[in-house]
C-alpha cells in the first residue's frame, strides 16, 4: 500500500522501517533529539499545504514519527525544509541529504549544520529508510 509522502500513515510506516534499519541504528548510536521535515506546499502538483513530519530519535531508535504539529515546530531543535522537486530528487536516491543542505536545496530552517554534519552516514540512512516507504508521490512529480 502506498503512502503520500509525510503525512500521519506515511510517517508511522517510516517510523517501523527505520527502527528495522540496523545501519541507522550503528550511524545513530550518539543522535539525539526531535527533528521536523517540511515539505513546502505546491499547488502545481496538487500538495496545497505544507506538510510536516516529527521524528524523535534516540540513539539510533525512532521513539515517534507522526504527522507534525505547530508546536513541534517551536520545540523541535532542527527543522529541514524543501521543495517537492528536492525531495523526490532525495527519495529517488538522485540527491543525498548533506550536501543538499549544504547546497541550500534543503533548508536548515532551525538547527545547527555543524551539529548535522557529524552525522552523515545517519542522515543518509534516514534518507535511505524513507526510499524503502511505499511513496504516493503527488502527480506532476
């Protein structure tokens, strides 16, 4: 069953893969604390809000996943947001997700990319975890 991407149903699915995922765990082992993906809306494609997932990871664990709140965009310390090109490009394994970053295709809305930097062999696994849900991309994509 397919998922639209970041969305409550997609997020649990992610959640479930990613604590299957034993290379995340390795990469993750000192990572601590909530981050929020955004994905910016865009009507061409029929995505007419913006949309948010929560992750709380733990020390290679994903405590929660779920569909974002406004609060968990004031507590969160990292929020990373792009648009919906960037991140079919990223699930598509077209992209990874550092040097996207680091390129400002991806936008580190709130954090600290020195802090993000020391984790890149999690980041690409969190990316790689996400390619393994079953994505609904929006048509037009």
């Amino acid at each position: 069953m397919a998922f639209e991407p970041f969305t409550a149903e997609w997020a649990r699915e992610y959640k479930e893969k990613l604590n299957q995922n034993e290379q995340y765990r390795q990469a993750a082992q000192t990572w601590e604390g909530p981050i929020v993906f955004m994905v910016e809306k865009d009507p061409s494609v029929g995505l007419e809000e913006d949309r948010w997932i929560f992750l709380d990871l733990w020390h290679g664990e994903c405590r929660d996943a779920r569909a974002s709140s406004e609060e968990d965009l004031e507590s969160a310390p990292t929020v990373i947001s792009g648009d919906t090109q960037t991140w079919k490009q990223l699930f598509d394994g077209q992209l990874e997700p550092i040097s996207t970053l680091m390129r400002g295709r991806l936008r580190l809305v709130k954090g600290n990319m020195a802090e993000l930097s020391g984790y890149v062999l999690a980041a690409q696994q969190l990316m790689k975890t996400a390619m393994e849900v079953d994505t609904e991309l929006p048509e037009g994509l």
